[in-house]
C-alpha cells in the first residue's frame, strides 16, 4: 500500500492526521479497460491511486478525421488523484476516465471531503493548486475548444460589473431591545440573591454564628446562585470568593492565597502539561489503535475495547476532556466503518462505551481528573497530606469495578445492533502504518508518563511528594521541547488553574474558621437518623449531588457538596476519601446536555452523526441508578477496610 504522506495534495498534513484520515477512504478495485467515470457523471467522489494507470480523456465535440473525436490530456499513476474538479465546483464530470491497468483505488465521498476540507485548512491550498494546475494542463491539451465568452469580451472593463447595493440601516433603535433586557434580567437576579444573603445572614446570626463565619458562609451562597443563574463567568465567580473574603477581613491573605501554595496546584499544572503532551504527539490515538487491534474486530469486542482503553489511559492522560476530544473522531470512524448509520443502537454503544471509559472512570485514579485534584485540596490537611496514590485507587477499585461493569452490561443491552457485523483489519493496520515508528518526542513523553505514575505508586517508599514529581514531569517535557513557550501559553488551561487554586484557597478558609463543628451542631438530629444506614446516607448524597447539579457546575457542584458534606460525614466516623469519591463519581449526570462537558465534547467531536441526545436519555437515568448500586455494593468492603462505621 503506497504511503499516503507522498501523496501530494495530503502533503500538508502530519502522520496523525493521516492516520485519522484512513477510515474515511473506501478501498476499490477496478479491471483494466473498465470505465471509471464519464463526461457528464454527477461528481460525488475523489479517486487517489494506489496501484495502477488510469486514462483521462475529453469528448471536443468535434470529429477529427486524423485524431478522433476525444483528446487525451492526461495519463495518471499511483499517488495521483483525479475527480477533484467535479467535487469541489459541484458541476458534473467534466472529462472521461479509464483504466489502462487493473487499478486499486481509495474512494472519498463528497460529504466526507467537505468535512475534511473544513478540519484541515491546509487540504482545501493543497486542492486549490491542483485544480489550477489541472486547468492550465486541459486548456494547453485542448486548444481548439477554448471558452466561449460573446460580446462580453468586447465590453469595456467594468461594464458587466454589479454595482453593490447600499444597506439602508436605521439610524434609530427600538427603546427596548433584547441587550435591555438581558441587562435587567442579570440586574434583577442579583438583588434577588442579595435579597436572599441578607434574610439568610439573619438566621445564620439568630444560630449563633460569629461576623467572619457568617461572610463566609453568605459569599459561598451568592457564589451557588450567581453559578446557578450564570449570570457571570464561572472562573470570575471562583475568583471572587477569595478576593471579597479578605477585603471584608473575613480571612488573611496568606490563607485566602494558599490554594495557590498548595500542592494540589502544581499536581494539577504537571497533569496539565502531561495530557498536552501526550495530545501533541499522537500517542493516545497510536496507544488506543494498539489497544483496539487486539480485540475481537465486532460490535461486542470494539466496545469493550473502547472502555478498557480509556480506563487503562486514565492516569496515562489524566485530563477527561483531553481524552474525549482524542477518542471521538476514532469512535466516529469506527461506526462508519462498521456500517452504523446515525441512530442505529450500534452507533450509540460504541459513542456510550468511549463516555464511560474515557470520561466517566476518572474517580477510580487521583490523578484521573483535575476535579479528583480539587476534591484532594478540600480535604482537610491531616487527610491530604497523607494521602498516596495507591491508597485513592485501593478504596475508589471496588467502586469503580462495579460502576464501569454494570455500566457496560447496560450498553450493550439498551443498544444492541440488530445485525452482526465486523472491523476491517486493514483499516487499523494501515492507520498504525503511517503513524510509523514512535517519535522521539512520543517515547519522551511515554517514559515521563510512566516516571510520573511510578512515583505515585511508590511515593510510601520514597517520600516524595507528588507535587514535586509533576513538576519534574514538567521540567522534563519543557527542556526536551516536546512542549514548547506556544504550547505551555495555549495547551494548559490556565483559567482553570486560577480558579482552582481561588477554590482550594477558600476551601482552606472555610476550615480555618470552625463552622465543622457548628454544622455538625445543628443537624446533629439528622446525623442521628443517619448514623444506622450508610446505604441510605449515600443514597441520599448521590441523588442530592445530582439534583445540585442542574443548578451549579462541575467544580462549583463539587465545592459546595465536600464543604456542606465533609463535617456532617466525619461526625458519622466516615473518611473524607470515602465521601468524596461517592460526590465525584455522581457529579456527572448527562439528563441535560450541559450537564456533562465529556457527553458535550462527545457530541461535538463526532458531529452529531452517532446519536442525538433524546437517545442516550434512558442510559442517563439508568446511569444514576448504576451510581447508587455501585456505591451500595462497595460499602462492605469500606467497612471491612475502616473507612465508614
């Protein structure tokens, strides 16, 4: 098979695009002397040559005694492509085309090629020469057929221009335009939530909570309704927690800052500079195309695969939204390659099966997620400080063993494909082809990848904290300019780490000032009802985590749920870990769209070809129920390993 990188007009492109490129090519084979187009032809392909010589000839209209009625302007070999006119004009065939050889070609449709175009700039300049060049080379051939232009060449230049027609534009505005109201719906809800910071600073007083705390307490508020109502920016909202707590000296500036000192931070900033790393050389795509080859090449083994690639990559790429946007053009190609048109329930499992293993797995590792990092700062220190990476994945295993098998069991149930069918094997094989040997800046990151893992699983021996170990990740990546200035500026989602760190920082805050006790105080009635059933308490914190979730976002969600939950689960004996790995693993329900940014990025990725959201909806509420017995099924074994009563 001829290497697609030499072929011209995919010569703009770099060998994971190539790679991603493949499946959407058609393989034929055409007998010598066979007709693959004519003149006149609807122009719904592009043809490239692998093998073989193809004719390309014109119909004059004119019989020449000594040379024909057709002149032969082009003769073509592997690596050339010929149709490209037809399908970038949208005019029918404009010449015939036939085989002098028998002839193996790769087919790419119309609606595939304007996607692509659309994806890679850098074909639409390769084709724009191509076309040129063809142009030059059939007006040369064909000399006696030149176009017809008329009177219209005799017309003085300008003539046969249209004149543009002026846009008449009012100069006057409606009184009251939607911008208006917008502005005064923002401004109505802000003295709504002012309105209800003051009525609930009232009781706060009544209860018995001092100034300090009751600032707190009412900036956490105003920070839910103001996410809830999204009337700013998340990241402003994040921000302004820690800022507004030190100027009305409710905290000091060391604490309201330390979320930027901690170590969290600069775990999440090595995460980040890992999963860019990874993005930017091609070695997920290459690792899930490996993982991939070697399962049963149908519907059960693919979406099986799917799964388990993701969870294995988990830790490997710990960034959920850099996975899903990895992964989902490969699911997309998968689906076509297997015949699944959009809707069909094979379709939707495959879509489901790359959700769950590449974004829904994320609590089972500390490093899975930068959430699973925020939920490590909110600790309180004597649980952060101490706790490894091992010791996370050793009490989130059952849970996430349970939730990621019943999950899959209810894939291939709801979405079971009617017929049987199966992955070509050339498809990956050629795919893995061009991608070639690893790159030095792919076995660069691998081995920084794996340092960095093996430090966390062996931090009990070495003492080293994980901090440290992200930034020699970094560090590493940096000096080898597999990351270089553009990419640290563009790759690493700065605005998130900002906001994290004003997050942990006002998560330290709210423990400095005691209110766990005071909670604890007064819903010590509760505690007691509680205390008999750790099923029903867990019942109750999923469901409420995922009702929390149609008003706040992600981080926020999980804010307001460890600060409100972490009190209340340590008065009933039950470990912080335990409490927030049963938040974490809840926090990502998709019954709304926007609820979920991997089901969002899942959607947008494969372009909404695979399924529509109406049709996931049943796996969305099966997916809460997974939730509850995933937890409920874990408690004998946190039990038996001291970490609820």
């Amino acid at each position: 098979m001829i290497n697609l990188a030499e072929i011209p007009i995919l010569s703009g492109l770099d060998r994971v695009s190539l790679a991603k490129l493949v499946p959407n090519f058609e393989e034929l084979n055409v007998n010598s002397g066979e007709m693959v187009f004519r003149q006149g032809d609807a122009g719904d392909c592009l043809y490239i040559i692998l093998d073989g010589i193809v004719r390309v000839f014109l119909d004059t209209g004119v019989t020449d005694t000594k040379k024909g009625r057709y002149k032969e302007i082009a003769c073509l070999g592997a690596g050339d492509c010929f149709g490209e006119m037809a399908l970038l004009s949208g005019e029918p065939r404009s010449a015939d085309v036939q085989a002098m050889t028998d002839l193996v070609l790769l087919r790419l449709c119309k609606d595939r090629f304007d996607q692509l175009i659309g994806q890679h700039p850098s074909l639409g300049v390769n084709f724009a020469g191509l076309l040129a060049n063809r142009l030059l080379q059939t007006d040369a051939v064909v000399s006696g057929r030149m176009r017809q232009v008329g009177e219209e060449e005799n017309q003085p230049p300008g003539a046969g221009e249209k004149k543009p027609i002026p846009l008449l534009v009012s100069k006057t505005q409606p009184p009251y335009t939607a911008s208006n109201v917008a502005k005064d719906r923002k401004l109505l809800y802000l003295v709504l939530a002012g309105f209800l910071c003051l009525l609930s600073a009232h009781f706060l007083r009544n209860a018995g909570f001092g100034r300090d705390q009751i600032i707190l307490v009412e900036l956490l508020l105003g920070a839910s309704m103001i996410w809830a109502m999204n009337l700013f920016s998340y990241h402003v909202t994040a921000i302004a927690l820690p800022v507004l707590s030190v100027l009305l000296r409710a905290a000091t500036p060391e604490k309201a800052l330390s979320g930027f000192s901690s170590a969290s931070w600069f775990l999440v900033l090595g995460v980040f500079a890992i999963s860019a790393a990874i993005a930017k050389t091609g070695l997920l795509y290459r690792v899930v195309l490996m993982i991939i080859k070697r399962f049963p090449p149908n519907y059960m083994g693919q979406t099986f695969g799917l799964g388990l690639s993701g969870v294995l990559l988990t830790p490997i790429v710990p960034s959920p939204v850099g996975r899903m946007s990895l992964v989902s053009p490969l699911v997309m190609t998968l689906s076509e390659i297997l015949g699944f048109k959009k809707g069909d329930p094979g379709a939707i499992g495959l879509a489901m099966s790359s959700l769950l293993g590449f974004g829904l797995m994320s609590s089972l590792f500390m490093n899975g997620a930068p959430e699973c990092f925020l939920a490590l700062g909110l600790f309180p220190a004597e649980v952060s400080s101490t706790l490894t990476w091992s010791q996370w994945f050793k009490a989130a295993f059952p849970l996430g063993a349970s939730f990621f098998f019943l999950s899959y069991l209810a894939i291939i149930t709801l979405y079971r494909p009617k017929e049987r069918k199966r992955l070509n094997p050339w498809v990956t094989e050629a795919q893995i082809k061009i991608l070639g040997p690893l790159s030095t800046q792919e076995r660069i990151s691998l081995a920084t990848a794996v340092l960095f893992i093996t430090a966390f699983l062996t931090q009990p021996w070495h003492h080293v904290d994980g901090a440290w170990v992200a930034m020699l990740a970094f560090l590493i990546l940096f000096a080898t300019a597999v990351l270089d200035e553009k990419a640290v500026r563009g790759d690493i989602d700065w605005n998130f780490l900002i906001s994290f760190g004003a997050l942990v920082g006002y998560g330290n805050i709210i423990w400095g000032s005691k209110m766990g006790g005071m909670i604890c105080n007064s819903v010590r009635p509760c505690l007691e009802f509680f205390a008999g059933s750790g099923f029903v308490f867990f019942l109750v914190i999923t469901l409420g985590v995922t009702l929390l979730r149609f008003a706040l976002p992600l981080a926020p969600g999980l804010l307001v749920s460890l600060l409100s939950l972490l009190p209340v689960t340590s008065a009933l004996g039950i470990h912080p870990l335990v409490a927030g790995l049963v938040i974490l693993v809840s926090l990502n329900p998709w019954l709304l769209p926007h609820q979920n940014m991997m089901y969002l990025i899942l959607l947008q990725k494969t372009e909404r070809r695979l399924f529509s959201h109406d049709q996931t909806l049943k796996l969305a509420f099966v997916h809460i129920c997974i939730v509850m017995a995933a937890v409920a099924l874990s408690i004998p074994y946190w039990r038996r390993e001291g970490l609820v009563p």
